[in-house]
C-alpha cells in the first residue's frame, strides 16, 4: 500500500501510516482523476485475470455502482484528510 509499515503481516499484509505529507501526495493525485478517466482504464477482463478480490468485476453495474461510488467517498476521504493534515492508519482486513 505504499506507506510505513508499523506492525507484523497478521495475514492480509502488514499495517502502514502514510504521514500528512504522503496523504497530501495522494489527496492531489486522486484529485486529479475524473470519472471519464477512470472509466477509461477500468478493464474487468484483467481485473478477473488478476485475481483482485471480489470477483465481481464482470457485472455490468459494477463500475456505476461500486467502484465510481466507492471512489468518490474515498477521494473525499483523502481530501479531508489532508486539509486537516492527518495521517492515515491502513490495514487489510
């Protein structure tokens, strides 16, 4: 996931802090990224040849409904985050 890892794998990967400064790197680049853009590069072909968890990537409402929803708030998330010059906690559950 890209930040500092803080503690042991405890089976999906360990757990990582991005810092306020890295939080402000991500909040810009998914600032920058447009719905269009995003459905532009959303392949469930590969998606499903990867292996990414959930398999749901074949459903026709899946990029509407989850993936551009789910977006959306995480950008969000990022933005906040980063006006408010917090560190985020990640961990794989």
């Amino acid at each position: 996931m890209g930040g500092e890892t803080i503690c042991v794998d405890m089976g999906s990967g360990a757990a990582e802090l991005h810092m306020p400064t890295t939080v402000k790197t991500i909040s810009e680049a998914l600032s920058s990224l447009t719905h269009a853009e995003l459905k532009k590069a959303f392949d469930p072909e590969d998606m499903k040849k990867q292996q990414v968890y959930p398999s749901i990537w074949n459903l026709e409402e899946i990029l509407e409904t989850f993936l551009l929803r789910n977006f959306d708030e995480l950008q969000e998330f990022y933005v906040k985050s980063a006006k408010n010059n917090e560190a985020i906690f990640l961990f794989m559950v």
